[in-house]
C-alpha cells in the first residue's frame, strides 16, 4: 500500500496575493501534498479573531496534482478552521503560517494573524510554523530563507512538537545570516502607537503606527536581540498562558480573604 504524502494546511494574514505566500508554497511543495486557504485581502495584526456577525465564504483558486489553493472571506484562524472542517481529507500533519511580510517576534506575536494561523493549528493537536520576514515590502527578496524553512519544516514533519507548541520563526531583513538562535520572547512594548490622519474639520482620526522599545535590549536569549545581530530567531510559543509560577501564591492570597 502506498504511503501518503504528508499533508501540510498552510495559511497567512497578508492574504492570498501576497508574495510571500507564493514563495512558501513553492518552498514546501517537495515536502508533501498542499492545501492553502488564505484571506482574499490583507488582514494583518488580526491574531486569533473570528467573524461572529455575517457568515463567511471560500472559493477553489487553484488545483492540481499535491496542491489546492482557496481563498476566503474569514480571519486566518477562521482559514485552519474552514479549511480542517470542509477540505481536508484527513487531519494535517502540519499547519504552516506565512512567509508573513514582517516582524512578528517579542510582543507581536499576541497581535499577528500569522501567529493566529498557528495557534489554532496548535490547539487543535497539529504540529504548527509561522514563518516571518523583518520586511514589509510587498516585493521583498526571500531567496536567502528557502533553505532555512525547508530544513526547518522537514525537522518538524519528521520529529513533532510537544502538545501546546508551536514554532515562531523569524528572519533578519539581510542577505546572510549569521546563523540560526532558539529564542526566548523579548519584552517590550510599543510606544507613540497613533498618527493623526485629519479628515476635513475632524480631527479625531488616527493611522494605527508607533515604534517597539526593548525593555532588555542586552538580553542575549531574546528573539529581538537575535534578529538585531543578524540571526534567525526560533522561539518555541506555547499557547497555554496560565501563569503556573503565581498560582500557589495566589492561592494564599484568595484563602486570606473572606468570600
């Protein structure tokens, strides 16, 4: 009996023109049988939304022999949902997210949609990628990371990844790495995050925008400290948030308390 092909669910938040996510279907092809349901337009800095007030749609873009291609009117996370719920023979053996056209390391990673693509694959027990470049060129060059994601995905299709993990990997906007880092989440946050965008005599208009700051900026275990010296950052995400080290110390807290 032939052995299937392993079956890789990829998705983004760039939507389903953007160049990053053709070049990530043409670096995975020789990995396995494809299926992409992306966005039908840009839906960045979305993260895990969902569409609760009007149904949403998808439609056949592409297909052929070990890909499928559909776009969809939802949330990248709705695109996993959709997707293992109508298309899928069978349970992925992979979710992948991007290339998405910028950064999603430190703090970015509880707003990108990229990450939302992965969170939901990850909670739903499939091994799960995001894949990102410090760039936001439409047109941006990604030669240089195709090595480094067909390595990484096919150590991943090959070993797993323990329950509740998932892969956030990002790559410096430069020709040659420096070489690749197993990350910790760097802290941070983002400061002057509006610009006014005056329409007529209102003034109350506002471009979303700001700059990051790096509370540890020497902090040599963080993604952001990596990508700021040229490496590829991996940071291993959990998408469980329970604060395990404050339990027991809020447990006395609340037995303090009269309820």
């Amino acid at each position: 009996m032939k052995k299937k092909c392993p079956l890789i669910l990829i998705s983004n938040d760039d939507g389903i023109a953007a160049k990053g996510l053709r070049v990530l279907i043409d670096i995975l092809r020789p990995l396995g049988d494809l299926v992409v349901m992306a966005p039908d337009s840009q839906r960045s800095g979305s993260s895990c939304s969902l569409t609760v007030t009007v149904p949403i749609h998808y439609r056949l873009v592409h297909r052929e022999e070990g890909l499928t291609i559909y776009e969809c009117s939802g949330t990248p996370t709705e695109c996993i949902k959709l997707a293992r719920y109508t298309v899928t023979d069978r349970l992925p053996d992979l979710v992948v997210g991007g290339i998405n056209h910028g950064d999603n390391s430190a703090t970015n990673v509880h707003y990108s949609g990229t990450m939302g693509v992965v969170i939901e694959g990850c909670i739903n027990g499939i091994p799960s990628i995001a894949y990102s470049l410090c760039s936001h060129d439409p047109d941006a060059n990604f030669e240089v990371l195709c090595s480094y994601i067909r390595k990484i995905t096919s150590m991943i299709l090959k070993s797993g990844l323990p329950p509740l993990v998932c892969l956030n990997v990002n790559f410096p906007d430069i020709k040659e790495f420096n070489g690749v880092r197993v990350c910790e989440q760097a802290k941070g946050i983002w400061t002057k995050e509006w610009e006014s965008c005056q329409r007529g005599v209102d003034a109350n208009y506002f471009w979303l925008s700001g700059s990051f700051t790096d509370k540890e900026p020497d902090n040599e275990k963080s993604d952001h400290w990596a990508l700021e010296h040229g490496y590829v950052a991996i940071t291993p995400t959990t998408v469980d948030v329970t604060a395990y080290g404050f339990i027991d110390e809020l447990s006395q807290k609340c037995k303090q308390i009269d309820f």
